[in-house]
C-alpha cells in the first residue's frame, strides 16, 4: 500500500538521476515490503541501515499505535503523519480511519511537495500468461500472541466448502496458494487433505519472486485480507476478500478497480452463498 507514495516521492526526488535512502521499519511478519518495494525502481536505493541512523524525514505508515518513537526507534529531523488522530484508539482502531492508507500516506508526499495524480500500485508489469480458471486462494494464516492474524482468517471449513461447490458451479475452476511454512501447516495441509487432488487446490511454502510469478498467472484473487491480495490487484486481477474487522474496506481495500469486500464478522459469511456471488462477479454467471 506504500507503492503509490513511493513512486510519488521518486518522481519528486529522483528527477536528476539522485537517489533516495529508504528505511524499511517493520514487523516480522510484513518483512515482505522490502521485498516488494525493491522491484520498483533501481533509481530507490533499499537498505536495512541501523534504526540509529539519523534520517531527514519519516513517514509513518501506521501512526496511531505508537509502535515506532523518534528518538528510541529511529532519529529523524522531521515526522510526518497527516493521518489525524482520535482521542484513544488501540492497535486494532480500524475505525478510525478515514480514507484509504494509501491515500494518507500519499498526503505526505503531496506535503513535501508532489503534485501529480496518485500512483498505483503496480510492480509486477503485465502478464500475457493469465488463466481465467485459476483462483489465487489468499490464506495468510498466522498467530500472534493477541490473536490478531488468526482472527483475519476465513476458517479453513469454509474454504473448503467454497471451494467444492465453486467446483460445482465451474468444474474447470482450479485453485493455487503459497505461504511460508505456518500458513502450509496451518491452513494449507488441512485445506488440501480435504480436497484431496494437487489439480483442483494446490498450496506450497514458495518464495515471494515465485509467489509474485504464480499471481500473475492466475485470473482472480479469492481470501483473507493478506499482503497477497495487494499483490493481486496491483498486478490488475480482479479481487475478492474476506474482511474480518470493522473499518477494513476503508483502511486497506485492494487497490485496484475491480474488487469487493465482504466483512465477514458482520456481514455474509457462508460459503456456498460468498461462492455463488463469487462466480458472479468474477464471471458474471
């Protein structure tokens, strides 16, 4: 979601040939964005400096919980955050946001000077390859101490049956997911022991490069909220995606132009009925 303010303060900054040192401050389980943001442009050189190196500027991308403290995390001449900030929000405050993150991270970059339209959040380039019945299925399961990831997941039950009567529905549909090692244990294994044939679902511990080239090939995204369905829409697959907190689908919708979210804490959450309405908007049937 950082790509569009990235490109942004690279076209700002980078229009004489310089460059621009960018400090990747994250937490383990997002340790793909430096992944990610090192295929945008040759011209942003990525580092992973010492948190003690003294910046001229930093914007936080996630603000309100006061993960990160100029002066104890990092030292730098100037914060920004133009994101304003209610009376009390705790870490899981999506509530209180507004507008698209990305949309706010790109107010920094319009603060500092950028004047063009907003970016998207391209960085795959286009695929020639893409196949119309094969469904990145987005798993991301993960567990914290606080239970936060594990709550974000559709439940692995559900995406069985989803997935059986997709089948029913479109019998040449076909399903592929990567994931580190949690998410092929976790969810992965019981999904494909369900299914029972590697044709229909197949799920595998890839790489992020192999992850990125397997997305490109698929035609639509189907899952949780994980950083693979941001993958997803910026490589332009449609997207749809199983919210599970209140707010989501303002914070950090797909950012591309055919989506849908559904919160299922709130909202639909059988899978024969998000099935069906799946292969409509995918495939207007």
């Amino acid at each position: 979601m950082a790509i569009p303010a990235i490109k942004a303060l690279t076209s700002l900054f980078c229009a004489n040939g310089d460059s621009v040192d960018i400090l990747i401050g994250s937490t383990p389980d997002d340790g793909g964005a430096f992944d990610v943001l090192s295929k945008l442009s040759n011209k942003i050189y990525l580092d992973n400096v010492p948190l003690s190196e003294d910046y001229d500027i930093a914007i936080m991308a996630i603000p309100f919980d006061g993960r990160w403290k100029n002066g104890i995390h990092f030292n730098a001449k100037r914060v920004m955050d133009t994101r304003p900030r209610p009376d009390f929000c705790p870490t899981l405050g999506m509530s209180s946001w507004k507008k698209h993150e990305a949309e706010y991270q790109m107010d920094n970059a319009i603060e500092l000077g950028f004047t063009g339209l907003q970016p998207d959040s391209s960085f795959l380039g286009d695929s020639s390859e893409r196949d119309p019945d094969l469904v990145y299925l987005g798993l991301g399961f993960k567990r914290d101490k606080d239970t936060f990831w594990s709550q974000k997941h559709w439940g692995n039950e559900r995406f069985v049956t989803f997935i059986q009567t997709i089948r029913i529905l479109r019998p040449n549909t076909r399903f592929i997911s990567t994931g580190n090692i949690a998410d092929v244990i976790q969810a992965g294994a019981p999904i494909m022991s369900r299914i029972a044939d590697p044709k229909i679902f197949l799920c595998k511990n890839f790489n992020l490069n192999q992850s990125f080239d397997i997305v490109k090939k698929c035609g639509s995204y189907f899952g949780n909220d994980t950083g693979m369905m941001h993958v997803a829409a910026s490589a332009g697959l449609p997207v749809y995606t199983m919210m599970a907190f209140e707010g989501s689908e303002i914070k950090n919708p797909p950012l591309c132009t055919h989506y849908k979210c559904n919160n299922f804490s709130s909202g639909t959450s059988d899978p024969i009925d998000i099935a069906k309405d799946f292969v409509n908007f995918i495939w207007g049937q």
